[in-house]
C-alpha cells in the first residue's frame, strides 16, 4: 500500500499577519499538519500543491520548513501564483525534488514513491494569477511519461478543468490543450492533482481524473453564476490522502483537518450482538 497525502494552497503569511485581513492561514496550517501526523497509517509522502505562501516572502517559507519538520515523511512541493519559481528554489532547496529540478524558469521533476510516481509540474507564471505550463516544459512531460509506465500521479498548481466558478476559471491554466494532448496519450497517468480553486472538485480530464484538492484555509464561495463577486468563507478545511492498493488500484479520501465527536461502535448497544454472533 502506498499512500500520498495532498494539501494545497496554505498562503503562508509572516507571523501575526492574517491572509486577506480575516483568515489565519498559519494557524489553519498548523492544525493540518498536526491532522496529518496524527493520521493511524503514516503516508509516504505529502505533495504540497502550490501557494505554499501568500507571498513569497522569505519568512513564509522559513515558517513552512519549520511546519514541515515535524513529518516523518518526505513534502514535495510546487510553485501556484502566489509564490516565486526562484523563491522556492532558494528557499526550499533541500526538499526533495527542488534541488534535483532542471536549472530554467520552471521547477518540474519525477520522483518514485512506493507503488507511485509522482510528476511535479508548475505552472505559475510571475506577476500573474493564471496559470502556464509552456511548451518546453510540456515536452518533458511528455517525455518523462514514456520513459515509465508506473501508476503515475501528475501534480500543478492551476487546474486544467473549467469549474463553473468564474472568477476562478478566468485565472485558470491557459495552455489546457496543450497538457489534455499530452495525458491522453499516457494511460498510465491515474489521476491530476491541482489546488487555486480553494473547493473540492472532481472531474474527468483527457483521459483520466482530475482531484481538486481543498486548502488548508479558506474556501471559495460555490457560486455558478457568472456575475458572482470573488469571495471566500470558512467552510471546514480538509485534504486528500490518495491511496494505492496493489490490487485495488488508487482511490482518494477527502480527509477533514479538524477533530469531531467519535469515534463511536456501530455495535454499541448493551445486549446487542454483531451481525452473525449467536
């Protein structure tokens, strides 16, 4: 079994600075970390699906190595928008994969996790909000695809898929074609984990399923129409634990960060037998 937890968009702010003047990002941060170390089965690895910070301030990420050390299990990370290519190739470049990436505006790599690999993409593009994976980059996607057919999870920042949440979908990733073209050729490619949106998403995409991991802090507002203003609420943030079964194959978990009333017996009535028991 091999299981990859996924969480996305923390915007890290520095110390005692909320994100947009009302959600404490750090705070909200921490607690999921704290969630995912508590977790009963130890993930392999977790994938951090870009907006590590809010802005990429060198703080910000200082903060993250520190929220980090308290794994027991290699992060992997991505550029989204609201962080800086090179900031994270200086900040962050003893996390694995960051200092093996190829020198160039882009940080992408492979690696092999147990019964998966992952394939790192990034699609930000400094100073703006959308998303762009460019030409040379999806060359080497293509390329690192065929070089090995293992169950393959591909991980970027800006979703392929229009959401229906528009003021999210105009800031979306441009060259969708381009990246649809590439995984349709790969079957081996089980699912595309993203983050931006801020919401749970599920869709079909070029093949294969795309998962639009919630962040760790604040959600966007599920509004489909148009006109809807970008606004956030503090729905209950939650992650994805992606897990692959030998013979099963991979599935994912939506995984809540904060702790509820249970857990409870189903079977706990004085006098009640197990379904079966005599």
């Amino acid at each position: 079994m091999t299981l990859i937890v996924q969480i996305t968009d923390l915007h890290l702010r520095p110390r005692g600075l909320a994100c947009y003047r009302v959600s404490d990002t750090n705070m909200l941060a921490a607690r999921a970390f704290r969630a995912i170390a508590a977790l009963p089965q130890k993930p392999d690895a977790v994938v951090i699906t870009g907006d590590l910070t809010d802005g990429a301030d060198e703080r910000e990420y200082a903060l993250l190595r520190q929220l980090c050390q308290q794994l027991s299990c290699p992060v992997y990370v991505m550029p989204g928008n609201h962080d800086l290519t090179a900031a994270i190739r200086s900040e962050l470049a003893g996390f694995p994969g960051v200092g093996d990436a190829p020198a160039g505006d882009k940080l992408h790599y492979a690696v092999t996790i147990g019964g998966l690999r992952l394939v790192v993409l990034d699609s930000s593009v400094a100073g703006k909000p959308y998303g762009r994976l460019g030409g040379e980059q999806i060359a080497w996607l293509d390329q690192t695809l065929g070089a090995d057919h293992t169950p393959t999870l591909v991980a970027l920042h800006h979703p392929p898929k229009v959401t229906g949440i528009a003021h999210m979908d105009v800031i979306g990733l441009a060259d969708t074609e381009a990246l649809a073209a590439i995984l349709s050729g790969h079957h081996h490619v089980e699912r595309l984990i993203c983050g931006h949106v801020h919401r749970t998403i599920i869709a079909r995409f070029a093949g294969t399923v795309m998962t639009l991991c919630p962040s760790t802090a604040h959600a966007c507002v599920l509004d489909f129409s148009p006109e809807a203003p970008a606004e956030f609420v503090m729905e209950p943030p939650a992650f994805f634990v992606h897990r692959l079964d030998p013979e099963a194959g991979l599935s994912s978990h939506l995984h809540y960060v904060e702790a509820y009333p249970g857990p409870y017996p189903f079977f706990a009535d004085k006098g009640v037998s197990w379904p079966g028991e005599k």
